[in-house]
C-alpha cells in the first residue's frame, strides 16, 4: 500500500498541505481500532461482532491505499504503519477469533495452529514490504493475509448457514484450514490482484456480473462472501498445478519498473539515441 510522501514532488511542485497526509493514516487507524475492538469483542464470546469488526477493518484497509493514491500521498512510513495495523487486525484478531470459538478444544493443536497464522501474517507482510516494487504488480506472492483473515472470518459467519449441508464448517474444518491458510500465506504460489483487469473493455459482461454478484450477496451475504474467499484462496494452487503440470509453462512474474526510480541508468538509453542521431 503507497502513503504520503515527504519531499518535494518529482516535478519540483512544492509539497502538499500536510493536513491531507493525515487522511491515509486516519484509515489506517480506523483499520487497527476495529482489529483491535475484534480481539476485546473474541475475550468476551462475541464472535460474531468480532467477525464484522474484522470485516469493517478490512474495509478501512482497502480504503487508505485508494485514498492515498488518489492524494498521492505516499510515504514509507505509511506502508510500514499499514503493516502493523495488518498485522493486528488481519493477524492476530482472526487468530484468536478462530481459536477462542473453534479451536480450543483441540487444545495444543488448535494454539498451533492459531499461532501458526499469526506468525505466517507476519511473514507474509514482512516479505510483501520487501518484494512490493521487484515483481509485477499483476500477482501477489502468497495468499494476502486480508484474504486469509477473510476466508477464517466469512467461515465464522457461515458456518451456521445453509452452506454447511455441502461443506461441514465444524472444528475439523476450521483446524485443517488455519493450518492451510498459514501456509499459503508464506508460499510461493501466485494469487492475480486484478490490477490488469480494465471492466470497462465489456460494460455489459462488466454490468451482468456486478449484477449477479449484488444480487448473491444481498439474498445470501454470508455464504456468498465464504464461496467467494474459498475460490480465491484455492485459485492459486490450482492455477499453480495448472501452469506446473498441464500446461507446463511458468507464469510470468516480470518485474516492472518503478515509476519514482529517476536514476540516471533509466534514461541511458534515451542518451544513446541521441548520440547516434547527431
């Protein structure tokens, strides 16, 4: 996620008020109290208050990197605070979420596993911090931890619903996949962020398939967002076998360049044309 940054802007504008530095981070705090409120709310037994805090953080964390981008007020010290608050509210609040409602009672294996997807969210963030501008911006490596918290949350919301007569959300369920989220998070398989996807190419397939997703979510929210989160965090390791085994050709990775790199090597390549056309 990009926040604020503090120098002069690359093209010699002076810097920007700093009062509009201050929203980004604002989400971002609003994304850790909810996290945080999710943990208080899971020591009480209110699990499902703690799930829709950790939904609501979710929310706020989706929004302070748009709102950053649209200020363009990035700094690193956003993106190292957004971690934090990540780690909080996607880490250790769902870890806990899941534990005090479903794991407890397999005693020492169900803590492992509680503490296996926190410390796997703390490596997925640490290494997304390192390989955020070195890989293309079309996937991520590993499961994002929002997406592990929300595949451990919409299972919470779910699991009382309808969609427990095809999938059996019990304590069996919900241990095996803590284990397998965690370990999906520090993989090196490749999830698609749909940055490339430009919906407006087809506004009628764009208009039909909002429309159907609005229409499963408004008839059935829970079940809709757990499919929706089971499929995407299956995506990547069926993809994975796809491209390994079937089709047998690697996916692509290539690193694009950074738009802030202003370094003089970037622009060899102009000088060179000039020197052969004079």
């Amino acid at each position: 996620m990009d926040h604020y940054r503090l120098n002069n802007e690359p093209d010699g504008t002076l810097p920007r008020s700093r009062g509009i530095y201050i929203l980004p981070n604002l989400f971002t705090t609003g994304n850790l109290f909810f996290g945080f409120l999710a943990i208080i709310q899971g020591f009480h037994h209110d699990f499902l208050k703690a799930a829709y805090s950790i939904l609501i953080a979710a929310v706020f964390d989706n929004l302070d990197g748009k709102v950053a981008r649209l200020a363009r007020a990035t700094s690193q010290f956003g993106v190292e605070y957004d971690s934090l608050a990540d780690l909080i509210s996607f880490g250790v609040a769902p870890a806990l979420l899941v534990y005090n409602s479903d794991l407890s009672s397999y005693h020492r294996l169900g803590l492992l596993a509680a503490f296996l997807f926190a410390a796997c969210g703390a490596l997925r963030l640490a290494r997304f911090n390192v390989i955020t501008t070195k890989v293309s911006s079309r996937y991520f490596v590993g499961l994002p931890i929002p997406a592990g918290a929300l595949f451990l949350v919409s299972a919470e919301l779910a699991k009382n619903g309808p969609i427990s007569m095809f999938i059996p959300l019990s304590g069996g369920f919900f241990l095996g996949s803590t284990y397998f989220v965690a370990i999906l998070m520090v993989s090196p398989v490749l999830y698609r962020s749909f940055k490339e996807i430009r919906f407006l190419k087809r506004p009628l397939h764009t208009f039909v398939s909002v429309l159907l997703v609005a229409l499963l979510f408004v008839l059935y929210p829970r079940q809709a967002l757990f499919v929706g989160i089971f499929v995407y965090a299956l995506s990547g390791p069926a993809e994975f076998i796809l491209f390994r085994y079937i089709v047998k050709k690697p996916q692509k990775l290539d690193p694009e360049p950074s738009t802030r790199d202003m370094s003089p090597s970037r622009f060899s390549h102009i000088r060179g044309l000039r020197r052969r056309k004079s």
